[in-house]
C-alpha cells in the first residue's frame, strides 16, 4: 500500500510541478529542428491521448484525497531531479548548438517542408579535451535526439546519440535498427527506396515477452545498432518506441519514466553535412513514415 501511494504521489507531484517543462517546445521557438508534419488524424491522436492522460491525473488525485492519511511526501530534491532529466532544452542552450547559418542557407529549400530538420550533435568526449570547450547543460549534452518531438532529450528517451564518433539508437523500452545508405542524397529517398526494406519489414513486438526475445537477437547483431558517423554519408534508422511502464527509483520512490515521453515508430534518413572543431556533427534528416506505437503488457 505504501508503495501505491507514494507512485500516486510523484504522479500528481510532477504532473502539476513539471507540465511546462515537459510539454514539446514551440515549433517557432527552436528554429534549429521542425517538427514532423502532423495531418488531421494524428491530431486528434494526440488530443485523445492528453484527454487520457488528464483523466488519469483526475482519477488519481481524487483516490489520493480520499486514501492519503498524510504521509509519503515527496521531498523536493526528487521532484527537482526527475524535471531536470526529462526536460526540453531552452533557448539557450540551443543558441550554444545551434548549426551554422551558412548550412541553414544552403538547405534552406529542403527545410522548408515540414517533415524535414537539421540539428547539430555534440561530441561531448572531444568537448572535455578542447580548451575552451564547454559542455552544454541540457539534458543529454546535445548529444542525443527524439526525431519523435524533433528535439533534444536525455538519452533514455532518445531515438539516436553520438558518441566518440558514432552514431547509435538509444532509449528504454525502445526496438532501434540503423544502417548506413552510402552518398545518398536525402532528396532521392522516399518510402519506396529499396535499400529501406529491411527497416520497414520489421514486426514491432506486441507483448513484453516477444520484445525481450527481439531485444535479445538484438544484442547479438550490434552492427545494426551502430555506425561511425561520416561527413556526407546518409544513414536511416527505424526506432519503435513502445507504449508500456518503465519504472525507475530515487529513494525508495517509483515512477513510470514513459509518462514523460511521446512514444511512436518513426523511420528516418538523415545525412552528416559538416563536421566541426570540437567534433560535432551538423546533421539534415527527414521523416520518411511514423506510425503509433503498441502498448506491452
């Protein structure tokens, strides 16, 4: 019982503490990456699923009215800590990333439509060796990205991250295949491109077991998983970010890390353009099809 109400309690906690942080930032406040184009269906996808989530924290709040005798409070150092892990960068810490306006210029055309991005990842390693570099504050460094939310996030509910020169898929609860397409130009690829196939034929898992099996021939095929990233080589990556619980800790107080994730399944192709002194890289990439994520149980 105890355990039932301090979940409850770090639900409520954090839904009214941290819904400005965690809500997607404004597609006119961060120029450096677009949000996927969102037709009338997924719209309203998305407004069920806030409906949804509001009824929950309803559904909540009044069991917890009406069975809290008082105790559990969770301590403001937790609260604190989740918000900061699961929050969006700010304007300023995407100024401190923000890709050249040379490269925004040239590709201006292709970023005009809006299942389309450009975003620079940090190479946090090389950072920490170079005077004068500093290590960008967000979570994640800058060096881990949703194509789900068009944005930074912290590794965990990332799609791709860039490390010591590579790239590779990343995130809990979260089926991630990536292959390299060679000198490709991303304005040649389209859903029917033969070299997507393989990513396209993938099942995504319907329950916990069959995603532990795949997770598990996974592990064994890490070339799929991973690729050095390369100045005008063009990469695709399938992720599956499934629905479903992913409970973490602090202190003896458990909470489902998806609530503070979109989920979904994406396939993206995307292109390293310029790589810089302090090893970053500029990436362009474009949203090839998404579709909702199933639920494990």
């Amino acid at each position: 019982m105890k355990t039932i109400l301090r979940f409850i309690l770090l639900i409520l906690a954090l839904s009214m503490s941290a819904s400005a942080q965690i809500r997607p930032a404004p597609r006119d406040g961060n120029p450096q990456v677009r949000q996927p184009s969102e037709n009338v269906r997924q719209n309203q996808r998305d407004l069920s699923r806030e409906a949804q989530r509001r009824a929950e924290m309803d559904r909540l709040n009044k069991l917890d009215r009406e069975k809290n005798e008082g105790g559990g409070k969770i301590p403001d150092w937790i609260k604190t800590k989740i918000t900061e892990e699961y929050r969006f960068p700010n304007e300023t810490e995407i100024n401190v990333i923000r890709p050249l306006p040379e490269d925004m210029e040239t590709y201006k055309d292709f970023l005009k439509s809006t299942r389309t991005g450009i975003v620079r990842f940090a190479n946090v390693d090389a950072c920490k060796n170079i005077k004068g570099c500093t290590v960008n504050p967000m979570p994640g460094n800058a060096s881990s990205f949703s194509f789900r939310v068009a944005n930074y996030r912290t590794p965990s509910m990332s799609d791709l991250i860039f490390k010591d020169g590579d790239f590779s898929v990343t995130g809990v609860l979260d089926h991630g295949y990536l292959i390299s397409l060679g000198d490709v130009s991303l304005d040649l690829i389209t859903n029917k491109y033969d070299a997507l196939s393989p990513l396209k034929k993938f099942k995504p898992s319907k329950n916990i077991k069959d995603f532990k099996e795949v997770e598990k021939e996974l592990s064994k095929k890490p070339e799929i998983q991973k690729a050095n990233g390369a100045v005008n080589n063009t990469y695709a990556l399938r992720s599956v970010a499934y629905n479903g619980t992913a409970l973490r800790t602090i202190s003896n107080f458990s909470y489902n890390a998806l609530v503070f994730d979109t989920r979904s399944d994406v396939l993206v192709v995307f292109r390293v353009i310029r790589k810089h002194d302090d090893g970053s890289m500029t990436v362009l990439w474009k949203l090839i099809d998404k579709h909702d994520s199933p639920m494990l149980k």
